[in-house]
C-alpha cells in the first residue's frame, strides 16, 4: 500500500497487541512532558471508516461530500476519498488540495461564498463546474470566467434562519430565486440543482422538512425557466448521533420520495463535515499558567454549604483561540476536557475556565467547568477535537507551528477497510502503515509523576 518515490507517505501507527488509543495517548504525553510540553493531536482513522459505515447504513440514498474547511488534513482526504466520498472546496488551495489527491473533478463541489476571480477561472481550467451561487453579482462573475459552469443554487430557508438567528445569513430567499434563474438564463449560464443552507448542528426535522419543501419549488421554477436540474444538496448540520441519523432517514427521505422521487432522476446529496471527523482526534494541551480567581458568589454550578470559601481557577493552556481552538471565534461549542492526571471519582472540584497563552481577553477557550485543581505542567485531554481544528494560527505573532497529528488504526480496522469498504484502487496508496510500538506499563506509570 505504498506510493511511488515522487508520492508523499503519511505515516500511520498500525495499532497490535492490544494497544489502546488511551495508550498512545499516554506515550506521547510522556515523550512531550520530557521535552518541551508541545500540543498534539492523536486521530483514529478506524473512527471515520465506522462514521462511514453508519453513514451508509442509516443514509444509503444520500452521497456525502466532505466540505474541506471542517479538516483538511491529508490523511484524512486519503481515507474518504477511499469510500467514494466527494469533497466541497471553498477557495483555490481546497481545490489545489482535494486534486493532489487524484480526485476527479465531477466529485468536486465548489461553495465559496464569495469566489475570486481567479479562482474561478482555475476551476474552469481543471474542469471543475460545479459551482455555488446564491446573488446575481456573483452569477455575473461565473458567466464571465467560467461560461461551462453548472450552478447549485444556494437557498436560505426561513426555518433555518429561525434556527440559528446569530448566524450570518447565507443563500437567497426563496422569492429571490425566480429572479437568479431568469437572470441565469439570460446569461446562458445552467443551473442544475439546490443546495440548501443548513446552519451547524441541526436536531430539528422541521429545519430539513422546510428545506426539501423550498427546494422542490426552486426546482419547478427552474423547469418552468428551461433548466433541466438533477442535484439536491440537502446540506450540512449533521451531529452524528443516532437519534439525528434516524431523524434524517425517516422524515427527510420520506420527503425526497414525495417531492424527488427515483423516477425525476434527481441526485441526493448532503455534506458532513464534523460528522465525520469530529470524535477521530484527540487533543492534549498543557497547562503553563493558572490563578486563583474571587468568587463573584453568583456561581451555583454545585452545592457547598459555603461556596465563598472555594476557589475558582484560571487556567492557561499552550493552544487557545487564535491557534487550533479556532472554532470558538465561530460561536461552536468547546467540550469540557478530562485531566490526564489519575484522579478519584471522590476528589473535589472547582469552577474554572480555561484560556489560551495570548493574555487576550477574547481567548477564553472553556468559560466555565468543573475540574480537579490542575498544576502546572499537567495535561488536559479535548476529545471529539477532530473540527475546525487543524490549521495555521490565526494570530500572526504566535510564530510555533501547528500542533503535530499522530495517526493511528487498530489492525482490524485496517483489513476491514481494505476487504469491504475502499472504492478506488488509486486510494490509500500513500498512506504507509508503522507498527506502533507501546511503552512499558512502568514508563506509563511514571506519567502521575508531576512535571
């Protein structure tokens, strides 16, 4: 499963014997706590290939694409793109990216809100031609740069603005569409389909019902205009958990089979994202500072017959909102993390908050929780890490690179893959398999030790 000389190799760790994530986990806590105490993320690969396989059994009539922006680390493009997924690339360098890794253009979808000239002009160039709009500025530029594109037109439903009203508002309202298309077909450019803007984590089947129900009317005015369109995106917000997975495949496939039967030939897709990739990693940072903070005596999280005599801590991490906690600029939601530490089910906890190291008072990553007091030198472990995540900071003065990713799968997740689920037989070929090899339980143990 090895590439040629001129491919670039990602090295996974193959996981034997009985080695746990936890215990990789635990060796490069131990490597990092003798050196320099670095960030780093540990990912699952078996993770995404059953998030795959759930996909398919609650979903089979849906195609996923994965839309870039969520997690663009190439290893995990290798393992979807083995499952036949598409991608969404929102820029030039998503583009640039997903075609490194040898995927055809007709599986691209295209989504910049709002596209640079030249970037559009380089999907025309590769062939890519499918593209989102949703303003008539915007179909302007498409017909001018790129004259073969095919256009999803992106709608806004008035459910999913209710549903997320502290979100930017992306996509056209329904009584603008008559208007894009006519203006479409004047500029001679074809729209072949809807993609509907679902906001991030959706639970409400109301939400999908009111999209499915706008883009079936977007699609009757399309063909009332001359357009043949074929594709439903009914787009993101997926969480991953079952109740939602039934959600979807009871009540909205009931609707695609009212409004989109087999017989329209129209095509379903969606776009998870986080769905895919969120629960895979693991990310362990450091704690470098903390302080005691005054109790404002408004904090009822638990009871204490003297909750002014407690302290409340502060504590500084080694990544924060300008670096690999980006998300949280984004309003999304930043789990409690666990302590590394062994500590007793019995042992007391504090209220704290957990910060970056930039001192700015908008990197507060965690505004409230409930931890055992930490040290410094210990380590706090953020599960379900795998979005938004991975990337360059956002803050030009933190000059360190981004935390490394170690990549792991189980042996059985492995040949599981390989015997049923890989599609292309040009997948995988630069991933390259490491034995992973564990440290003694007496090297484990020396990891209570304080730092």
């Amino acid at each position: 499963m090895k590439g040629t000389a001129d491919e670039p190799q990602y090295a996974v760790g193959l996981l034997e014997g009985g080695v746990t994530l936890c215990n990789v986990i635990d060796n490069h806590i131990y490597e990092q706590t003798l050196s320099d105490k670095n960030a780093f993320f540990v990912a699952d690969l078996g993770v995404i290939m059953r998030q795959q396989v759930r996909w398919r059994t609650h979903l089979p009539q849906i195609r996923p694409y994965y839309p870039i922006r969520c997690n663009s680390s190439p290893t995990v493009i290798e393992v979807l793109a083995a499952f036949g997924t598409g991608f969404v690339c929102a820029n030039k360098s998503e583009l640039e990216l997903v075609q490194s890794h040898g995927i055809p253009p007709e599986d691209i979808v295209y989504s910049g809100v709002c596209k640079q000239v030249s970037h559009i002009k380089y999907a025309a160039k590769n062939g890519i031609d499918l593209l989102v709009c949703d303003n008539e500025a915007e179909l302007r530029k498409i017909s001018r740069s790129h004259p073969r594109a095919k256009l999803l037109l992106q709608v806004s439903t008035e459910a999913s603005s209710q549903a997320d009203e502290m979100s930017m508002s992306f996509g056209c309202s329904l009584k603008d569409c008559r208007h894009l298309l006519e203006k479409a077909k004047e500029l001679g450019v074809h729209v072949v389909g809807v993609r509907c803007h679902i906001s991030t984590y959706c639970d409400d089947n109301q939400v999908y019902l009111h999209a499915i129900s706008d883009a079936r009317c977007v699609f009757d005015m399309g063909e009332e205009i001359g357009f043949n369109m074929t594709i439903l995106d009914i787009g993101g917000g997926f969480n991953g958990t079952e109740t939602q997975l039934e959600l979807v495949n009871n009540a909205v496939m009931n609707m695609v089979d009212l409004y989109f039967p087999s017989s329209t030939g129209v095509s379903v897709i969606a776009e998870p994202g986080s769905f895919f990739v969120s629960s895979a990693f693991s990310f362990a940072v450091n704690i470098i500072s903390k302080e005691v903070v005054a109790r404002d005596g408004q904090d009822q999280a638990h009871d204490d017959p003297s909750p002014d005599d407690e302290p409340e801590f502060q504590y500084y991490m080694n990544e924060g909102v300008y670096g690999s906690f980006s998300g949280k600029l984004t309003e999304m939601q930043i789990p409690t993390p666990s302590p590394h530490k062994n500590t007793s089910v019995e042992a007391q906890v504090f209220s704290s908050s957990l910060w970056g190291p930039s001192g700015d008072d908008l990197d507060q990553v965690v505004e409230h929780c409930l931890l055992p007091e930490l040290n410094i030198g210990d380590w706090l472990i953020f599960s379900q890490a795998g979005s938004y995540s991975l990337g360059q900071p956002l803050c030009a003065t933190m000059d360190s690179p981004p935390p490394p990713v170690y990549y792991v799968i189980s042996s059985g997740d492995w040949f599981e893959m390989q015997d049923t689920s890989v599609t292309q037989e040009a997948t995988l070929k630069n991933i390259s398999l490491v034995p992973y090899f564990h440290k003694s339980p007496q090297t484990a143990a020396a990891l209570s030790v304080p730092a």
